[in-house]
C-alpha cells in the first residue's frame, strides 16, 4: 500500500501557483477559517485513524532515508578507492 502512495505522490503533476506550499501547521493556520474548517472535517471524515498523515510522513522518511543510503555508498565506495590506490602504490615500492 505504501508503495502505491509513493507511486501516486511521484506521479502527480504539480498545479499552477502550489509549487513549493507544503500542509505545514503554519501553512494551514494561513488560510481562510473556511478552508481551514474544510480541511479539518475532510481529515476528521476521511482519515480518522490518521492514515494518510503516517503514511505521508513515512514516504518522508523513506525519501530521507534512501538519500542517507545512497550517500553513504558514495562515501564507502569513495574510501574503498582510495584504499586501493595506496595498496597499488605500496606494492609499487616494495618491487
């Protein structure tokens, strides 16, 4: 299931004039009380266990965590290299 959001929220084109607005509580509180009380009843009718929110969070997480990953591989690989030039240019000098 949550491969499917991840699917769906990279799949979604972005709409005119949203780029870059996230539902932060600042964000939120900025609207007009109308919407906001919109948003509020839709999450109280349509999430009410909050699944939505954890599973946004968690493909947060994901995102960061994968990022984590792939720069740590960077770095290892990086060392390892490294590694490898020393061991050849202590080979070369012992000959």
């Amino acid at each position: 299931m949550l491969q499917a959001f991840l699917e769906i929220d990279a799949s979604e084109p972005p709409f005119t004039g949203g780029e870059g607005w996230l539902p932060t509580a600042e964000n939120v509180y900025a609207l007009p009380e109308r919407i906001r009380r919109n948003v509020r009843d839709l999450e109280t009718r349509c999430d009410l266990a909050h699944d939505v929110q954890k599973m946004a969070l968690q493909a947060d997480t994901i995102r960061g965590l994968d990022a984590k990953v792939r720069e740590l591989e960077a770095a290892l690989a990086s060392v390892r290299r490294k590694g490898e030039r020393e061991r050849t240019m202590m080979k070369t000098l012992r000959w």
